[in-house]
C-alpha cells in the first residue's frame, strides 16, 4: 500500500533532524527513510491500490494520451498543472492531491492563492476536471493546464 512506503513517520524524522548534533550521520543513518518513490512509481501505484487503469485516468484528466502514458512510464516529468489534472483524472480527495504534488517534488495547493484555494474547493467536492475549469473562468483565474503563463499567473497571486 502506497502509505507504506517510509517507516519512520514523518514528525519523528522531523524530531530527530533537530535534535541531531551532526547533520552529516543523521543524513547517513537515515538515508532511506530520506527517499521518496518517483512520480511515475507513485501513481502507478495509486492506480494499483484503486484498481484502476492508466488509461481512464489520463482521460478523466484530460491529458493527451501518449503524454499521459509517458508520465505513467517516467519518460515525461509533469508540471504541476498536470499533476492537478491527475488528481481529477484519479477523482483524488484532497490530501491524495497533495500527496500527488509532494511525490512530483511541486508545491503542494495552499488556500491563501486564490487559485489553489478554487482548486482546493473542487477537490474537496469531487468536482470532474471540467467542473473545476469552469469554476476557475468564472472566477477570471488561470485554467490548469494553460501553460507557462498559468504558472506566471499563479505565481503572482
């Protein structure tokens, strides 16, 4: 199961990073609790323990298909609006799209960006992909999946 994936909880390793005197042994003995699995392994995974298909989560996400497999593969790396778009394509709750985000290494949706707390919002209502966009234009805020000017927009908010 994909919450398997560390032993150690997290707050322990936190605990224990600040109470290290050396940060050199503590990256050392705690190397493997250090690692987390890529994106592609994540997600196939998640399709694994939800019993679904690749394929259907690409098309529920609205991604191309070929680029979708390729994210699926570890060929492509996703930006953070993909990421978004496969958390609708997996009709992904809010904590599994943040999860998505922490594994793909991207920031994880925070409420205080009007963007991110529309987004949040569509999550936290199982809202389908094309829901979400719509909320997003009436609300006049970049669509996910828009491009690099998404990315310039959201990060000015």
């Amino acid at each position: 199961m994909i919450e398997q994936i560390n032993q150690v909880r997290t707050s322990t390793l936190f605990r224990l990073l600040f109470k290290t005197s050396n940060i050199k042994k503590f990256m050392e003995k705690n190397t493997d609790e250090m690692q987390l699995p890529s994106f592609s392994e994540y997600i196939s995974r998640l399709c694994a323990d939800r019993g679904e298909v690749p394929e259907k989560v690409i098309k529920r996400a609205n991604i191309e298909r070929s680029f979708g497999h390729q994210l699926f593969k570890g060929t492509k790396k996703p930006s953070r609006d993909t990421v978004l778009q496969l958390a609708f394509g997996f009709v992904a709750d809010v904590d599994t799209a943040q999860k998505l985000l922490k594994y793909a290494r991207m920031s994880t949706l925070y409420p205080r960006v009007k963007r991110d707390a529309a987004i949040l919002y569509c999550l936290h209502n199982r809202f389908t992909i094309m829901e979400a966009q719509n909320v997003l234009h009436d609300m006049k805020l970049p669509l996910i999946g828009g491009g690099k000017q998404n990315e310039r927009c959201e990060s000015s908010r």
